[in-house]
C-alpha cells in the first residue's frame, strides 16, 4: 500500500526537481522518507531515488544512497528497484555501488523482471559479469516469460540476444545450463545452432556468382 507524502516528502521531491542539495538534505534530516512514492498518475509511482535519476541530479542521488533508512531494494520507478535501472543503462560502477548497499542481485521487479536481464537484452556485457560474480543466477525465469508458459530461462533469452557470443561461454562458466529445455523443447544450444547455421546460409547467398 502506497503512503500518502508528509509535507517533508514533498519538500524532498521539490528540492530534486529544482536541484536544491541543501533543501534535500533538510527534509531529509527532518523526516522525509527517503522510500517515499510519489503519484504520477496512471497508477505510475516514483521513489526520491527514481525522482534524482530522471532530473539527472548526481548530488541527491548519492546522497540518498547513503541514507540509513533507504531500502535498495525498493521500487524507485515503473516498479523496478534501482540495480535494474542501472544494469539496464549499463552503468557498471553504479552497479557495484548498490550491490555493495546490499542490492539483491535476483530479487524479480514488480513486472517479473530481473536485473540480469535487462544487462543481457542491452548487451551491456560488465553488468553481466559483474552481477553474476556477484550471484545472479543465470538459469533463473523471468516472470513474464514463466507465465506465459514459455519456459525461457536468461540462458534462453542470451542464446537470443545479439550478445549471445561473447555471454553465453559467460553465463555457463557460472553455472548457466544450456541444456534446459523450454516449454517446447527447445534449449539455449539449440537456438545457438540454429542462429550460426542461418549465419553460414546467409554468407552462402552473399557469395559472388562464378
């Protein structure tokens, strides 16, 4: 359930918006909730962490990340904690920031999305590696895909992705199996082979004519 914002928690987003590191600093240090939500409307809420990310404000975010009360595991916006975001602009030192806050590397957004995806589908191939030294699981379902009945694992979706070269030998090298099948049948090596042979038939057609 989302809390109504206190007079604080407006004067924290205010400050965001107009970049007002000291403004922010006051409400924070009286009393603003540094996990607030903020309504955007159309059942769209955003977090003071969200708020600083979206006006570009480097200053509260980092001061926001060194608030004792924040929860890095908490939305920040669209549903989705802040590890996502950043594994998702593929800004690597930021990622090891949060995970060393205590950002769980496997915890699902509220739309069944996990944070190794959204490194895998940008091809953001640092913020792979460093969240799965750090323990993301590479055999792990997103949600969407789960419940549609798919069966796709992140091995799947890699095996998919334009990236599937270079993270693949990755994903398997910390426990990634390229061996589980999805609902149909069809297996992370599979959808690699068939990718390299379309490859090989397309260099075919390409070839100059005798």
């Amino acid at each position: 359930m989302i809390k109504s914002l206190t007079n604080m928690d407006r004067k924290l987003f205010a400050a965001i918006r107009n970049q007002d590191v000291d403004g922010a600093c006051s409400a924070l240090a009286n009393g603003a909730n540094p996990n607030a939500q903020m309504d955007l409307g159309k059942k769209e809420f955003i977090s003071p962490l969200g708020y600083a990310l979206m006006h570009d404000n480097t200053a509260i975010w980092n001061i926001l990340l060194q608030h004792p009360y924040l929860d890095i595991n908490h939305s920040i916006s669209m549903g989705r904690p802040a590890l996502h975001w950043m594994a998702h602009i593929g800004d690597l030192e930021m990622v090891k920031t949060l995970i060393e806050r205590g950002a769980n590397v496997n915890k699902l957004a509220e739309n069944g999305t996990l944070a190794l995806g959204y490194a895998i589908g940008h091809y953001h191939i640092g913020v792979i590696t460093c969240l799965l030294e750090n323990g993301a699981n590479p055999n792990a379902a997103q949600t969407p895909f789960r419940d549609m009945g798919l069966g796709e694992t992140l091995m799947h979706m890699t095996a998919r992705s334009g990236c599937h070269t270079n993270c693949l030998g990755l994903m398997i090298r910390h426990g990634g199996n390229p061996h589980t099948p999805d609902a149909n049948g069809i297996t992370p090596l599979d959808i690699v082979k068939k990718r390299a042979q379309h490859i090989m038939e397309l260099r075919a057609q390409c070839r100059p004519k005798p």
